[in-house]
C-alpha cells in the first residue's frame, strides 16, 4: 500500500513539473509574440528619414506630400504641442506621427503601403494615426470658431450688389455627400439618391472660406433639411447657433425659415446658368437669385478645395465608420489652418496648378447642382408662421434690390449715351465666377 502511495505521489508531481513547464513555455511564446516587440522591418530609423525627407526637402515636396506648406506644417506641431495633445514615443517622434497622418489622409495611402514607406508595422501605423486624429478633433474650438456677427468685408465693400441687403449674413451652409464605407446590411440607409453609398454632412463657412460648423456622420439617404433641423435642436455639443437677427444663406433643398435665406424655386439661380445665357435679370425674383447664388458660391468653394486637398475624402475609406466620421471633421479642421496660415487666392492657385498638371479627378465643378439635383424634402413646411415671416423678409429684400437696380440701370443707361466705352456699365466679380453683368458699383 505504502508503494501504490508513493508512486502515485511521484506521478501527480511529475504532471506539476511538467504543467508547469508548459505555462512557462507558453508565456515566454506569448511575450515574445505580443508584448516584447521588435522592429517589423529591419530598417533601423527609417521613418525618422522618410520624414525629414518630406518636411526637410523643398516647399514644394512639402505641399505635394501632406498638402500643408513647412511654415502650416510647423505651426500645427507647436498648435499640438503646447496643449499636450501629442508626446514624442519611444520609436516614433510628434513630426513623424503627423506625417503619418497627414499622408494617409492626403493620398487615400493604404496601411500596408504606409507601414513598408515608413518602416513600421500596420498596428503602429494604425495606432498612431488614430492618436493625431483625436489630437486633431481637440483643435475645434481652437480652429472652427463661430461666425462673426460684424457684417463680412465680402458684403460691406460691395454695396451696389450685397450691401445693404445681406449685412445680416453671416456665411453659407450646405450638404455634402462623401463616399462611405460600411457593411452591407447597412447599404440601404446610406444608399443616396444617386445610388451611392456614403454620409451625408453639413458644414456652414463664413466669405473668407473657413468652415465654422461641421455636422458628420448622417447616412447618405438622409437630407440636408432633415440634419438641419436635427442640429438647430439638438443639446449641447454640436448644436448650431445662430447669432439673433443674423442669418445663414442655404439652397433651394432647405426651408426658408429663422436664420436660413434660400432662393426662390422655380427661378433660374444657379451661376453656370447665368454664364451660358448672358442675359440680365427679367425680375425681383432672378436678381434675388442670381445676387444670393454668388454670396453662397463660398460654400460650393469651399468644398471644392477640402475634397482637391485631401483625397481620401473621394473613395471609400476602410476605416469604421466613427472613424470615417472623424475624418471628414479633422480634414475640415486642417483646412481652417491651412488658411490662416495661406491666403485663400494661393491655395486657389495651389489647387489650380495641381489639377492642371495631374488632370481634375471629376469632371464637377463648384455651383454645379443643378436645379434637379436639390433635394425636394417632404417636411419642408413654408407655411409655418415663422416661414410666412420669413418670406416677406425675402420679398422685402428682393423688392428692396429691384427698385436700386432699376434705378441704377436707368442712371447708367442715361449717363453712357455720351460715353462712348459702355464697359463701365457692368461689373466682372472676380471671385463669383459670375458672368452676368450687373451694373458697376458707385466709387467708393
């Protein structure tokens, strides 16, 4: 009996021992695979180099590469910097982490292809472009701030065409569709009326271009007047606020309510309409229109440089889809800097140029919406009181335009008859890109 014990003590140890053994192996494996990392590839500083041979090299480079000038590049560091927002690692230094974002985002560049350029593996290059995002969303109110309620310089300098009439405006605000990605049980909410999938966001900018309210996140199947309403109610943090007695211009796709200016329907408004028919206004309502289409031309503008500056906003971005939401808001916030560092007319330029050399990526232009292409949502209710009040304030306006324009033509019709240069008669907006000539201002 005492043998039988013996062995059968010996035998449990044994299966201890050897238990034992097991875990030990079976850790040291799971350190050296997960917790004791080495460099992915054998390039000892590579995207130290990669990066200062970005940031080092020409202006030029520079600006092709992540989109911003050394001068916006260096300037958003020491913006992050100051505020904690990004720390130098171990591996990898804040001017390497923002090259690695500022890449991916600038190009659409796939993981695989970042983590060969810059010599680390796809989990660090994914980890570290979702820290500089996130860095990057805590600028909003640093760089998306609120509209100013003193009447825009756009306006108070042109006061044959836009002042007195919109003194009270204060930008423009519309929707924009980006291309989504998402599973396919989820293909029919953010399936649009174009048959795409994507999200739809909204976005309000001020006449100098600078976005002062974005909105991601909404399905594509979603309207622009429905987002709307949803960000005039909402509470707290991305509630849209506007100024009392100030208002934004919008498309014929919104009410025409407290706050928000849209045309008249039914009316020729867009500017490419203007240009191809060289005609002058026949009404209130077209002259209302036509001066209301180059006032709100900004935003069309606007989104026409943040889809040319960053274009993994043109396709489908496999990232999840808070973080494609996230994206659109960082891209938007980049632009902001972007232009208080660059003038508007050079990054036009910039913008230009670059289309010139590699060709546009889409045949649209900025103002191309067409009529049928406003969405035509059933909620729209003009016939609410606030509405009514609303569109006597248009018709006030509106009559308020035709009658100086009316007098002004008459004025000028009178004073050419000796003049033999009728030029002076009409005006060239350099930045509506409107054809239609209306009748020059006065010297101021």
């Amino acid at each position: 009996m005492d043998i039988d014990h013996d062995e059968g003590d010996e035998s449990l140890e044994m299966t201890i021992i050897l238990a034992a053994i097991a875990v030990v192996i079976a850790v040291e494996r799971y350190k050296k695979l997960f917790l004791v990392k080495g460099p992915y590839y054998n390039l000892t500083l590579h995207g130290t180099a990669e990066t200062q041979l970005i940031i080092g090299a020409t202006e030029k480079a520079c600006r092709d590469m992540l989109r911003l000038r050394k001068r916006a590049f260096f300037s958003l560091i020491r913006l992050m910097w100051e505020r904690g927002l990004l720390c130098d690692s171990k591996t990898v230094q804040v001017e390497e982490q923002v090259v690695i974002f500022l890449h991916t985002i600038a190009h659409n560049v796939k993981n695989r292809v970042m983590a060969l350029r810059y010599g680390h593996s796809g989990e660090t290059i994914s980890r570290y472009f979702n820290i500089v995002l996130h860095a990057i969303l805590k600028l909003y109110p640093v760089l998306l701030k609120p509209p100013s309620t003193t009447t825009p310089q756009r306006i108070s300098k042109d006061r044959r065409r836009f002042y007195p009439y919109f003194k009270d405006c204060i930008g423009a605000i519309d929707g924009l569709h980006i291309p989504a990605w998402v599973t396919v049980d989820k293909h029919r909410r953010f399936r649009d009326r174009k048959g795409d999938i994507s999200q739809n966001i909204l976005a309000a900018c001020n006449f100098d271009m600078k976005f002062t309210y974005i909105l991601s996140g909404w399905e594509g199947s979603a309207s622009d007047a429905r987002i709307l309403d949803h960000a005039i109610h909402k509470e707290g943090a991305g509630k849209l606020v506007v100024p009392q007695g100030k208002f934004y211009l919008v498309d014929a796709g919104f009410a025409n309510q407290s706050g928000f200016l849209r045309p008249y329907r039914n009316v020729r408004y867009h500017l490419k309409e203007w240009n191809n028919s060289n005609l002058r206004p026949a009404d209130k309502k077209e002259l209302f229109n036509l001066r209301h289409s180059s006032l709100r031309n900004v935003i069309e503008r606007s989104f026409s440089h943040l889809k040319s500056r960053f274009k993994i906003l043109k396709t489908q971005a496999e990232y999840p889809f808070d973080t494609q939401a996230n994206i659109v808001i960082a891209c938007a916030i980049l632009h902001n800097h972007i232009l208080t560092q660059n003038s508007v007319e050079e990054e036009e330029a910039f913008l230009a140029q670059e289309d010139a050399t590699v060709g546009p990526s889409s045949s649209a232009q900025p103002n191309q919406r067409c009529e049928a292409d406003v969405e035509d949502d059933s909620d729209i209710d003009d016939e609410s009181m606030d509405n009514v009040d609303c569109n006597q304030f248009r018709e006030q306006l509106a009559d308020n335009m035709w009658d100086d324009y009316v007098a002004r033509v008459d004025d000028l019709v009178d004073d050419s008859v000796d003049d033999d240069d009728d030029d002076d008669m009409f005006d060239n907006p350099v930045n509506d890109a409107d054809m239609f000539v209306d009748p020059v201002s006065d010297e101021e």
